[in-house]
C-alpha cells in the first residue's frame, strides 16, 4: 500500500473529516429522515468540540505516552541508539540522539525513507544534522523503510548484522508503544528514549475551550490506535499463514 493511498484511507477514519462526514450525512438524511438528521449533526458538533479541547487532546496522548520516557536504571543493557524519522519531526530526535550519545557513547543508527518520493530521506537529514549541527557520529543508515513496519525490520536486519539485539529506541512519546512493538517483534530488546512528551503545566480555562492543537492532539491519539489494531490485525494474519504452512 502506497503512503498516499495509507494516507486518504487514514484520512476518512481520523478527526476531522470523520466527524465532517457524519455532518454530511446528516445533511442528506434531514429531508427524509428529519430527527436521524438532526441527531447526526448535532453529534458531529459535538464530537468535534468534544476532541477539540486541549484537556482532552492531551490527556489522550499522554495515555500513549505512558512507559515511554527513558528509564536510566536500563542505559547499561543498551548496545546502540536507533532514531526514527517522521513521527513529529527528524529534527527534535536527532536533537535527542545527540544527548543519548553524549551521555552513553553508543553507535546511531538513523531510520527513514521517503515515503513522499519527494528525494529528501528522513534519514539522511537526521545524519546530516547529528554530524554537521551536532558533531556526533552515524555508525548506519537505514532509508529504504516506508513506514514503522519497515523501519523496525530493516533495522534490525542492519543491527544484527553487527551482533547487536538490545536498543535504545528514540521517536515520540505518542508514537513509542507501536514502535517498541514493532521493534520487538523484529527480534529487539527495546529500552524506550521517547522525545516530544506532554508534560502538565496546571490548568487554564483556554484548556476548555476547542483549539486546533486539541483537535491535532486526539487525532495523534486515533491515529496510533488505527495503527496498534493494524499491526495486530497484519501479524495474527502473518502467524496464521506461517502455522498454516507448516502444517501443510
């Protein structure tokens, strides 16, 4: 599946266009059905100031976010840092790479493609930037993956390769739980080193109030989740067809 084909699908399922197709078809169905009609723009009103609210938007990634901040008690079983591009922004992780490697000396493997065919490589922009603005070295680049999938097992295919099984994992703190996942199905001992967290800074009354960032926060939130029942969905199918030839 293509990124711009995973991208319209996503489209259609994700905050707001789902909440704007709802408001569609309850534009259609009010002239035949007036109360079903009524029920479903009202719901798309409320649905979309709803998850609009900074309390809420943040409030669920921070429920992606649990157990993805660096646990330093565990830096001692880490053999090498992998950094992953997309998710938020290459910039902020190579920025933290920088402080893992200045703190533990470990090899960088920087992970991304380019999925836009746009010929700029996530990777090669993480590498540039830990060695030119950083002065930090990359050991391996990985930039054939198109998305976390690829970016798990092309990666460890490389790590492996070097005698390597046990990570310390930088991406977002809302994108960790499916990473690590991957990762570990990949055969990886992962120890999270998440970037970009929410952190509470206390409550205002704009927090009640719909803004874009709610709005962009709780698709975050809905997005990783499509994404977590994907996986699981791809890898029982996978297992099942492995369990399947195997009997046969």
């Amino acid at each position: 599946m293509t990124w711009l084909l995973t991208k319209l699908l996503s489209a259609f399922l994700l905050p707001p266009l789902n909440f704007l197709i709802l408001g569609i078809a309850g534009i259609v169905a009010i002239k035949y059905r007036p109360a079903l009609g009524r029920f479903l723009l009202w719901s798309m009103i409320a649905l979309l100031w709803f998850f609009s609210l900074p309390i809420v938007g943040s409030n669920l990634v921070k429920l992606l976010e649990r157990g993805s901040q660096l646990d330093a008690t565990h830096l001692h079983e880490a053999q090498a840092i992998v950094t992953l591009g997309g998710a938020g922004g290459s910039l902020e992780h190579a920025r933290y790479a920088a402080v893992l490697y200045r703190r533990t000396r470990l090899p960088i493997l920087v992970s991304g493609g380019d999925p836009k065919d746009s010929g700029i490589f996530d990777a090669e922009k993480m590498r540039t930037r830990l060695e030119i603005e950083f002065h930090v070295p990359v050991m391996w680049v990985e930039k054939e993956s198109q998305n976390t999938i690829q970016n798990a097992e092309f990666s460890a295919r490389i790590l492996r390769e070097s005698g390597i099984n046990s990570i310390l994992l930088v991406t977002h703190g809302w994108h960790m739980a499916r990473a690590k996942q991957l990762f570990e199905n990949a055969g990886m001992h992962v120890i999270p080193a998440a970037t970009g967290l929410h952190y509470d800074i206390g409550l205002t009354a704009l927090d009640f109030l719909p803004t874009p960032e709610g709005l962009g926060d709780s698709r975050l939130f809905f997005h990783e989740i499509l994404g977590m029942l994907w996986t699981r969905t791809l890898f029982t199918e996978l297992d099942r067809s492995a369990t399947s030839t195997a009997a046969h």
